[in-house]
C-alpha cells in the first residue's frame, strides 16, 4: 500500500490537501521493470461525486514514461493540451528522481508524463569519470544512463 500527500503531490495535481492512497500491480511478462497497473483513490474525493479535476472518481489518466517531461508537456499544449499542475521533481524513499506532471490532450483526456533517473549517487559515479574543468557541462542521459561532457564558451 501507498500513502501520498503534501505540499509536491498538491503542486503536481493541483489539488488542495491531495493526499491519495493506492498500489501498483506489476503487469506479467514484462520483468521487474515492466509497466504497472496504478489503483489509487484520492482521500479529497471520498463522499464528492462530482469531483472535476485529476481528483475526480473512476477512471481518471493513463501514464506515460517519457525522457523529457518538460518537452513532451510543451508537444501536449502545443497541440491544443491543457496544463492541469505543476512539473514536480523529487527523490521517491530508495534515492530515485521522477519529474512529473499532469495535462490534458485536446479531447480532455488525463495524461500522467513521468521521466525516471537512477538515485544521485549512482548518477554522481557515472559522471565522475567524466569530470573536467569548469569550462564544462556534465550531463546526465536518462534513457541511455550515461553522462556526457560539452565544452561551454
């Protein structure tokens, strides 16, 4: 079981006082980092069958695991989406980093964009053997898990 609520889960849902309680259950053959199945029940809701935004009862959004979060939300407005939270970056309780967020398509359909980075400090190791002087740039590639150098000025 999950307990989510504060001050981040407010910001990315825009929902006052969000707090959601819920699991995911591991799609089969898929391996230990297939997709999931999310079944959460947001604690604001209970007893409001009205509810209208990302907080509402029943279906609610399906998920999406992009390398650019910030990127595939401006494709999503782009093409006519609504922004419905903030993008919100923090380290889940075993030292990973999701940045995430929530939007509408054009139709009004939910859509949850999250883009996953291993813990600091494996990201630090990785790029440690690419340290250079400060004239450079040290970047972290998500979906390929290797830091790259540029040169700045």
């Amino acid at each position: 079981m999950r307990d989510y609520s504060g001050p981040d889960l407010e910001r990315g849902t825009a929902v006052p006082n969000a707090a959601l309680q819920g699991v995911h259950l591991r799609l089969p053959g898929h391996g230990d980092d297939g997709p999931t199945l999310e079944i959460y029940t947001f604690a604001s809701t209970e007893g409001v069958p009205e509810a209208a935004g990302i907080d509402r009862p029943g279906f609610r959004h399906i998920a999406f695991a992009v390398a650019d979060v910030h990127a595939a939300r401006r494709r999503v407005l782009d093409e006519g989406g609504s922004s419905v939270g903030e993008v919100v970056t923090l380290t889940t309780s075993d030292g990973r980093r999701v940045t995430w967020c929530y939007v509408t398509d054009a139709e009004g359909n939910a859509l949850e964009l999250q883009g996953w980075a291993p813990s600091a400090s494996l990201e630090s190791a990785a790029c440690e053997s690419f340290r250079h002087p400060t004239s450079s740039l040290q970047v972290w590639h998500t979906a390929s898990s290797e830091c790259s150098t540029s040169a700045i000025g």
